[in-house]
C-alpha cells in the first residue's frame, strides 16, 4: 500500500497552530497555545510542528510540501528562524508562503460542505497590499497610492469557488489604524475586527475579550448611544474616527465594570448593533457582485455567532458554513489546503464537518495521570459510563467530559467540555463562580440532537454543529433550560448527530431519557485564561482545583478523595498559566517569608541604605531562599487578593503587557496564586 501524500500547513500569526494533511484529508492539528499553555500564543511554529510529526509517526523528509502564512511579511530573509528562534524547517525548500486572507479563504473553502461557494474574509487585518497573492482580477475599491503598497493591508476580501478552484471578487484595503484614543483600532483603521477588539479592550482590557462583549451586548439598551460607528457607502465599511473620539475613559478594574454596568453593557449593545449592521451592508454588496446560494465565512469577526445568525437570516445566501476556527488559528488549515489543492494540483476531498483533529491520548497515558494524581482521586470504570454520566447530570452535578482527540478551535463540542442539566437554578452561576472563574454575565451554550432542536430554539430548520449561530430559545422551553437561555432569549447553538460523535449524542439521548429533556449545558473544559485542556494530566490538573464533581476520562469515572478533615473545598487559591488584567494575585501559599534585604554602605551596619538590593522570599517545601530584584516587592505588596492586575497597572509605572509577563513568571513559581473567583 503507498504512502499518503501529506502537506503541512503553519500559520505563524497569534494563535499559531499546525495542520496536517494525509491524502487531502485534516489527520492532525493543533493550536500552539495547547501545547505552551500560553493563551493566544503564536510566533515560531518549532513546537508544534514537531508535536504534529512525532504523532503521526513521519518526519519533515515525508511531507510533500509546507506552506506558511504570517501576517506581517513573507518570510523574505529564510525560512530557518522566526522571531530570534529557530525553525523546524531550516532550510527545507519544499515550502510555499501564502497571504493571509488568502489562507483563511482556503480555510473556509477546503472545509465547507459545498461544491460551489462564495468565500468571505473579515477580520482585523490581513496582510500588506504589496504582499497579497490574490489581487489579479479582483475588484479594489481602495485606490492604494504607488510605493505605499506596505502601508495598506487587507481587511475584507470576498472569492468564487467552483470547479475546484477560488478566485477573488473583491479585496478592500486600509491603512494602519491612528494612534491616541483609547478606542483606537489596533489594526487598520477602516477594520470592523479592530473596531470590536478596540471596544472589547475599553471595556475589559485584554486581548481575549471580543467574545465578552458579544456576551455583555444582551444586557444593554438601545437609545444611550446613537451616532453610527460605520459609513457605509457602496459595498464599503469605512470607521468614522469622529464616533471614537468621546470615549477616553477605559475600564481600568474589575469593580469599575460592577460599579457602572448599564453603561458599559449600553456600549456593548451599540458596539453590537453597529458591526451587525456593517456586516449586513458589506455582505449584501457581495452577493449581489457574485450571487451564490452558499456562503463559506473565516477570519476573527466571524466568530461573531449573533451577526452570523442574521447574515443567514438576512442576505440573500441560504445556507452558511462559518469555518469553526475562523480566527488566525485556522490559518494553518487554508495553508494546508492550499497546498493539497494549488501546489500540488490535487483534487479537493469532501470535509466531513469534523473539529476533532488533536491527536488520542492513549489508555496508558491516562492510566499514569491517573496514578500520579496520587490519593487526590479515585477512579472507576462503570458499566456503561455514558448511562452513569447521565445519572450524574440529571442529579444536577457538573461533570467533565473528555473523549478522544481535541477539537480544534475555540468550541468544545463533546471531545474537552463541562456538562451540565440546563434547567437546575443556580448551576450556571456556580459553574461561572467556582469552576470557570470567570463574569457572572457569560452566558453558557446548549448541546441539542438535531432532531429535536426545533421543539426548543427557533432554529429555522438550520443546523448549527459549532456553536457559531445565535437562536431564539422557545418562550414556553426558557425556565425549562434557564441555565443556557441568555439575557435577551437567545442561545449560541451546538446541534449534535449520531453522526457527528457517536458518545456524546448517546449521552444526550440517555440524559432525555432520565429528564425528558435532550439538551446539555456545554462549556470547555478550562477557566478563564486557560487554553482548553489538551491531555488527560492537565483534565485532572484542572479537576482538582475547581468545583467540577467528577471527570470522565474515556471509559473511566474520576472522583476526588474526600479530605479526613472534611469535604474538599471548591474555591482555592490557583496558579495562573496566563494571568489577564481581571485577574486578583495573591502571595502563593508555598511562600512562607519575603523579606528585603539592603547592604549597607561602609559594613558597619548603620543605618540603611536609600534602597534594597534584593527581596528574599523563603518557602515552606524547599530549604534554599529565592532571590529577586528589588522592582519585584512594589508588585508583591499590592497582592492582597483585592486588586487585580489592572488596578495593580495602575499604581507601578510599568507596561501591563510586561506586568502580566512577570506575574505569568512568578505563578508558574508558586511565587503568586490567584483568588479563584
């Protein structure tokens, strides 16, 4: 039998990730982020990369071709390093680099269910005109002024796809993004992602806080805010910097969003309101330039499931494939498509709507995760698990459900997921509260058998396998799933087939049996600031210092050993991988003395110095000291557990992004814990 012909796929933005293919089909893929435990992380590609070879057993000589995307350059000075570290590649010379809006459109075209497709692109920002691969034959509204092409990048672009092939319709431009307000775009100027990420970053501070303001939207109200943020005029979304210049005032603290947050949930709601209508107008445009009953989605705004639910409802395309890691973590997919399709001249293979591309975890790893967790657990293998997970949620308890390969993207979909009824009061904010530490605002998203989804969510016969459509949930069904219904009646959807994963739906269907209800609350598994877990070790990790009550491992039922002095606490200090700007440090509990020391100047002992030379810091498990500079005790003395690190931000003169990089330093230390919320 011959080998598979594999290509490889990288995309080097943030949220770095790599794909490969065997004989046209996804055999493995995986997000950076999984791997460093690092949220968002992207950059050199080494580590997974080698991750990807090594499990599926072949070596960098086998794959065909690798193609690479990043979004500021093309790789002009070698492929051997990136960012100051060295490359898996080195100096390889099958390797193609393609643009960035084209490898999201190849995202989107080589997985969507369709033969012919309209492909759009909208995100923050692609890459430069004068690096862009797909500007023959296109429409260019933007007129990009000779010798300027470096300083314009792309921000949407829309492509035919028939017969195999893609081609572009429309690419739009925009310079880069000005400076000063607090709202400014951190991305080109003219970009409806950098309008919602400027916004998501006023209001809560960090990075990973878009989906957070599609979430608050639902609890404000029209009317506070009422000029248009967008000037739309033939098929264009242009910003109006004008629309920006009133907000200077940013959220600076957890507090500050409790104490004022009508206005910031109003803002939201604006904010919202406004990208939908951008959407809407750029989409219609499109349409009518290259009408197509079907529309593939990619790129960061497309994980916007409210707008995606009225782009199906409200433009002309009937059907909508949203490609499910529509971000810059799908990048590595377009590239690998790309390269199966045009370098190699191969003939496309149908996608079978799958996201489970992390590779399986073998029973003897779990087995020694297991054991390592010591007396902490106890593990059995029920009967039938499904049936005892069943009984376990119908009881009200939250459990973990770990099966097979991860997904790939954002959503957990049955594979890494938090379960639980969606009708029993209080679980929603205990889940937010002791287990997601996270806002009491976020709403949670049902798991529902296709089926019967139309008996509950006024889903219009559409399907919507992951969780990137909005719904109404039916008025007479909303106390019934008041766990996973959001402020306004909606719920971001995840319909479920016996096709689609054989254990999950047969878990939903045992769950109806004993509730009458075919419906799950669904969340992934991990907390604020947490990549989704990626192996058995890290599920249980997790496990342990949350409020989940049991965890299933394949076929084992895991959990926790009750303490001889009592019931395990739910809420404990944590260690934070990744700490964000909400987060509340405290003194880890390993520490046990911090202390400065001076030297002073003639030995004699009199008298100190004007400044410490050094913070000593003593801990209970270890018998040597640690040392750290003197700069470390100001961030020390102001983590009592009521500050976060924005409010921390505020009285030490230092850039956020390097305070948070230091905490990350002292957390993985056991220097800093963080107040689980």
């Amino acid at each position: 039998m011959a080998a598979p012909t594999y290509v490889l796929g990288t995309g080097l933005s943030h949220d770095g990730s790599v794909c490969l293919l065997a004989d046209g089909v996804i055999a493995l893929a995986i997000e950076k982020e999984r791997l460093t435990r690092i949220k968002h992380d992207g950059g050199n590609d080494r580590l997974a990369m080698e991750y990807v070879l090594d499990r599926a057993g072949i070596t960098l000589d086998e794959v065909a071709v690798v193609v690479q995307n990043e979004n500021f350059g093309m790789f002009r000075e070698g492929n051997a390093e990136y960012g100051g570290s060295g490359r898996l590649l080195g100096d390889a010379t099958n390797v193609v680099t393609i643009s960035h809006h084209l490898a999201h459109a190849y995202s989107a075209f080589g997985g969507c269910p369709f033969d012919e497709t309209a492909v759009l692109v909208v995100d923050g920002c692609g890459n430069a005109h004068e690096d862009c691969l797909d500007l023959a034959g296109a429409h260019l509204p933007t007129g990009v002024p000779p010798g300027l092409g470096h300083l314009y990048f792309e921000k949407d672009s829309y492509y035919a796809a028939e017969g195999g092939t893609l081609r572009p319709v429309v690419k739009d431009f925009s310079p880069w993004g000005a400076k000063g307000w607090p709202v400014t775009p951190p991305s080109t100027l003219h970009s409806i992602g950098g309008v919602y990420r400027a916004f998501s970053g006023y209001v809560f501070g960090g990075f990973d806080d878009s989906g957070k303001l599609m979430g608050l939207a639902p609890y404000g109200r029209p009317g506070r805010f009422d000029q248009p943020i967008f000037e739309l005029e033939a098929g264009r979304v242009l910003v109006r910097r004008e629309a920006l210049e009133a907000f200077t005032a940013p959220r600076a603290s957890r507090p500050g969003l409790k104490d004022d947050f009508q206005y910031y949930a109003d803002l939201a709601y604006w904010v919202q309101r406004e990208v939908e209508r951008a959407l809407l107008h750029l989409v219609r445009d499109r349409y009518e330039r290259w009408p197509s009953p079907n529309l593939s989605y990619a790129g960061g705004v497309a994980l916007n499931a409210v707008a995606n639910s009225r782009i199906l409802r409200e433009t002309g395309f009937r059907r909508l494939y949203v490609q499910p890691a529509a971000g810059d973590n799908g990048l590595a997919i377009g590239c690998a498509y790309y390269g199966w399709l045009e370098v190699l001249g191969r003939e496309r293979v149908r996608h079978d709507q799958s996201t489970y591309f992390g590779p399986r975890h073998p029973a003897e790893e779990v087995r020694k995760a297991v054991e390592a967790a010591g007396g902490r657990v106890r593990a059995e293998q029920p009967a039938d698990v499904v049936e005892e997970t069943a009984r376990l949620l119908a009881e009200g308890k939250v459990v973990g459900w770990y099966q097979g390969g991860a997904e790939f993207g954002p959503r957990a979909l049955g594979h890494r997921s938090i379960l639980a009824h969606p009708g029993v009061p209080g679980l929603r904010d205990h889940i937010n509260r002791d287990i997601k530490f996270r806002e009491d605002f976020r709403p949670f998203a049902p798991s529902v058998i296709l089926q019967e989804a139309a008996t509950y969510f006024d889903c219009e016969g559409h399907d919507s396998p992951h969780m990137i459509l909005v719904f109404d949930v039916r008025p007479e069904w909303r106390e019934a799933l008041v766990n996973v219904v959001h402020e306004d009646g909606s719920a971001r959807l995840q319909t479920v087939t016996e096709q689609s994963e054989p254990r999950y739906f047969r878990l939903l269907r045992a769950f109806q049996r004993r509730t009458g209800l075919p419906v799950l609350l669904n969340t992934s598994l991990n907390r604020r600031g947490m990549p989704i877990v990626e192996s058995p070790q890290e599920a249980l990790s997790f496990f342990l210092e949350c409020g989940l009550d049991a965890l299933v491992l394949g076929d084992l039922l895991i959990t926790k050993t009750p303490r001889p002095d009592g019931p395990q606490p739910r809420r404990t200090p944590v260690p934070l991988e990744n700490p964000g700007p909400e987060d509340v440090p405290l003194i880890g509990r390993r520490v046990t003395g911090v202390a400065l020391a001076f030297q002073t100047p003639d030995g004699t002992g009199a008298g100190l110095p004007p400044s410490a030379d050094k913070v000593v810091l003593t801990f209970g498990d270890r018998s040597d000291p640690l040392e750290l500079a003197p700069d470390a005790f100001k961030l020390l003395s102001l983590c009592d557990g009521r500050r976060t690190y924005a409010d921390i931000g505020a009285e030490i003169p230092v850039e956020t992004g390097y305070l948070l990089r230091f905490a990350a330093v002292l957390s993985r230390h056991g220097i800093l814990d963080h107040v689980a919320r």
